[in-house]
C-alpha cells in the first residue's frame, strides 16, 4: 500500500512570498506570524515510524516545495496512492479539509485521514466532511502503524480491527464511533527519531539562513508541559507530563544534520526545553565533551532561568533564549495564568541578557485588554534589554481554557470562527475591547517600531 503524508501549507506560493516581500523588516526583527515557514516535524515523526514498521511511505509537504492544488493534483493522479493522511493545526485546517477534497476526487477508493490539533479537539465536525474517512486523535506514531497494520491486512503480526486502534475516530453504520485520545506515548525513545530527509530539508535550512544568518533547522525533543497558560492548547494534544528523548540521542541526531547537511544551528521548538536540570546538565556535557561544534537557542519561561545553568548552557553552545513574556500588563498577565509579574520579568530578561541573546514573545488583543494595556506591553517591550521580538494578535485556540471562556461568555462560538484568519495576525471583533481596526494599526506601529530598532 502507498502512503502519503500531506503538510498543507498556511499560504500557497504567490501569497507566501508577497508576505515575505511585505512583511521582510518584521520577519527579520523576529516576527513569526505574518510568513509562518516551519519544518513539518510532526509528519516527520510519523513517517519514520511508519517506514521503520515497513510501510511504504512518502512525506509531500506542500508548504516546503511551495505546492499549489494544481501540482497536487497532478502528484495524485501520478502516483495513486492508497492512503493519504493529512496534518491540521486549527490555522491550516481549512487547507487541510480542501486537500482531503481534492485527494477524494481523484482518488475515489484511497484511504483519507486528518490528524492533529483540530482533528483531535473536533472529530465530530472533522467527520462531517464526507471526503474524510479517518480521524487520528493524539500522538499518531503508534496508532497510524496499527491503522496501516489493519488496512493492509496485518504486518509483522496479526491485525486488529479499526476499533482496536488508538485515537481512530470514523463512521459505521450507527453514526460516528468516537474513540478517546490516543494514549501519550511515555518513552519517546521507543520511537524513531523525526526523519529529516523525508522534506526538502534544504528549503527550511536556506530560510532560516535567510533571517538568522546561519544555516540551521528547527528541532522539537520533548512533548508535554506542566503549566497551564490560559492561551495554549497543547496539553490537549501532548499533555501535562514533560517526556523527552535522552539527552545522547538528541545530540547524535544534531551531530547526523551537522554531517549529512551542514547545519551550523539548531532552533529547540519545545514547549519548555530546560525543565529538568539533570537532562539539561547531561546534553550540555555531551555537547562540550563531543565537540559538536553546532550553536543553538531554546525557549523557557522567565521563572526557569539560573545564572548558573544559563553559564552552562551558553558553553555548550546556546546563543539565544527564547522567553514567553506575552503582556507588560499586570491584569493580562493574569488572565494569561503566566504565573510571573512584570518586576520578575525585568529580572529574568536581565539575567538571560548576561549570558545570550534574548528573543521574546508578546501578545497584544487579549480578551478584556485595554488600549491601555496593550501601551504597557509595548512600554515594557521597549524598556527590557532583547535582541528580537515576535508579537501576535491573540487568537481564539480550541483547546485552550481561554478558548472555553469566550464560548462561557457568549463572545464566540464552538469552531464558528474563520478559521483562514487564525494566523495571530488578524483582530478578531468582540474579543478585546479595543475595534479590530484600531488593534491591527497598533500592531502594525508595534512591529515597525521593533524591526526599525534594528537598522536603526
């Protein structure tokens, strides 16, 4: 059986590089929104999963060879394959949804799945779609091999049935049968480490060579996160419990991208890369001992930084940190849940600078924000010491409790929102109080202050 792997992109070609070209200062000041181009990791994952159970698969990511629907297209009739599943966060799900349309026309009798964020938070509306037949919910390597084991008959061992599948959601002939989550995978050594030659690794590398002036890529190595920030949804997907890969096997996979394609630099994508000191000593050691000779940066919260450890993490190679400050707003702060005030985030920044660069995140538009709050993130932002800035327009994420709030408030409605618009760019009407209209022109001031203190 032939299976393909669909990342749809958030933009196709033309649009991509006309925000590209307007938004160049804000991208290169360190905004991550207007022209999201990241690598499709979690597909990565899946598909060496699945290769190392003996599926025939192929990874085709839209995004990365700049694919629009007529090159699909074209793909699909060619190589007819079995089975096409398709990745969805909630930005890219109506993408995702016209993909599995076009997959479906051309290919009346194949397999058509949608994992991922939205699909795992909405099966039901995901289902209503009749191009869809499968519904992955949760942490996908264990359960597409069990699904691919049961379409093609069994492999390496005797098949189950679709309902023996974890997270497999999908109609019968009384209605939906909607499983549970798949169970979160405890031991992410027991998987395959994310296959990077199956996308045009290349093209990412370029990219990030393009803004950060180094050939680099990004890299996630842990799932989970204990925290429980109002905005983010990924506990509904990864969970509570922080799980990692060793220490020694993220180093030997950063020292293969070094020699197979000559990176000089990796971007730690995680959710928290540094909660546990021990795991964070022992990579730092086995960078240092082994010479790796690749500098990289990582995201934390102002509440886990130490002078001590930050010493040790810039020996071993860490040249900026990534902090998720969001607000200079006491009262944003908390409807966030950070669990920091503006006086620890003054301190932290401080501290971070002594060592590394600092890049922060913000976020301006949140429910209940004032013009007046949004005035103090923006004080805040100008008075800390930071090398690059990324800031976003709040968006309403399913899965999030601040997602749930809105709904419990009657300012919006279960998946009623269009979902084209959630690139954390866009102002929503209703959500803060401040018009949509006056929100994007201080976003827009926002940016061009920060990209302009750059070339200033």
């Amino acid at each position: 059986m032939k299976i393909f792997l669909i990342n749809p992109a958030f933009f196709d070609h033309s649009e991509f590089r006309n925000r590209f070209e307007d938004y160049t200062k804000w991208i290169r000041g360190g905004n991550l929104y207007v022209a999201p181009f990241e690598p499709p990791l979690g597909l990565a994952y899946l598909t060496a999963a699945a290769k190392q159970h003996g599926h025939d698969v192929e990874l085709l990511d839209m995004q990365g060879l700049m694919m629009d629907s007529e090159a699909l297209e074209q793909r699909l009739h060619n190589e007819q394959p079995d089975f096409v599943g398709i990745t969805a966060m909630t930005p890219t799900y109506p993408e995702a949804i016209r993909v599995a349309e076009l997959a479906r026309k051309i290919l009346p009798q194949a397999h058509i799945a949608l994992g991922g964020v939205h699909p795992t938070l909405d099966p039901e509306g995901v289902l209503a779609h009749p191009a869809v037949d499968f519904v992955m919910r949760g942490e996908g390597e264990e359960a597409i091999v069990a699904l691919l084991d049961v379409l093609t008959g069994g492999h390496e061992k005797t098949a189950g049935t679709l309902a023996e599948v974890p997270g497999l959601c999908y109609r019968t002939d009384q209605g939906l049968h909607i499983s549970e989550r798949a169970p979160l995978i405890r031991d992410l050594n027991a998987i395959p480490p994310a296959d990077y030659n199956a996308f045009p690794v290349e093209r990412y590398i370029e990219h990030n060579g393009l803004l950060r002036s180094v050939r680099g890529i990004s890299m996630i190595v842990s799932r989970g996160c204990p925290y429980s920030c109002s905005f983010c949804a990924v506990q509904q997907t990864m969970g509570h419990k922080w799980r990692f890969r060793s220490a020694l096997g993220v180093v030997e996979q950063i020292e293969k991208l070094r020699d197979e394609h000559g990176i000089q630099g990796v971007w730690f994508k995680d959710s928290i890369f540094n909660l546990k000191k021990d795991w964070t000593r022992e990579f730092c050691r086995l960078m240092i001992e082994r010479k790796v000779g690749v500098e990289w940066q990582a995201l934390t919260r102002i509440n886990l930084l130490d002078d001590a450890e930050l010493a040790m993490m810039k020996e071993a190679g860490l040249t900026q940190i990534d902090l998720g400050i969001e607000s200079g707003s006491p009262n944003t702060l908390k409807r966030l849940n950070k669990k920091i005030t503006v006086d620890e985030i003054r301190a932290g920044v401080a501290l971070a600078k002594k060592h590394v660069r600092v890049f922060g995140f913000f976020m301006i538009g949140v429910p209940g924000e004032t013009e007046d709050d949004v005035q103090q993130t923006f004080e805040l932002a100008k008075s800390i010491e930071q090398d690059r800035w990324s800031w976003s327009i709040y968006s309403p994420l399913p899965g999030s409790p601040l997602y749930d709030d809105l709904i419990a408030e009657g300012l919006i409605q279960p998946y009623a929102l269009n979902h084209t618009e959630v690139h954390f760019t866009k102002a929503y009407e209703g959500i803060c109080s401040i018009p949509p209209e006056r929100l994007q022109a201080l976003y827009a001031e926002i940016n061009d202050h920060f990209s302009g203190r750059l070339t200033a």
